[in-house]
C-alpha cells in the first residue's frame, strides 16, 4: 500500500489524474478527502469532493514497480 497526498486545483487536473488512476487496471486505488472514501478511477467522484482540495490518493498494492509509477504519476500535484 502507498499513500500521496496531492492538490488538485481545478477539473482539468483532476481529469489527468483520474486519467492515470486507470492506467492502474490491476490495483485498487482510493481517494480520501476527510471521512469519504472514493473510487480514484471516478472523475464524477474525484469532482464531487469540491475543488480545490487536498486528499490522499491510496494505491492497494505490495508490487514495488506498481508503487514507483503510482508516485511518479502524481508527481506534478503532489503536497510537498
């Protein structure tokens, strides 16, 4: 499992990332913002969160190759 917590600004940003999310047809990944959990392939639920917002997107896999594209992936949003 691994968890990055990124800004996602506007819709077209959270259109990219979804957009990579189901590059991940394997794995299961998550998007928590507070207390919701929600599909991170979902552009109607990544949108639904309100934006701009902060939320930890999660990657449910143990295969390291699997969690190094996860984070690079998310680079260009990630909170540092």
């Amino acid at each position: 499992m691994k968890t990055i917590k990124v800004r996602i600004e506007n819709s077209s940003a959270a259109n990219a990332i979804v957009n990579i999310m189901n590059g991940f047809r394997d794995c299961d990944v998550d998007c928590v913002h507070g207390r919701y959990i929600i599909d991170a392939k979902s552009i109607l639920g990544v949108l639904s969160m309100g934006l701009p917002c902060e939320v930890d997107f999660i990657l449910n896999s143990d295969d390291p190759q699997r969690q190094q594209e996860f984070e690079w992936g998310l680079e260009p949003w990630k909170v540092k």
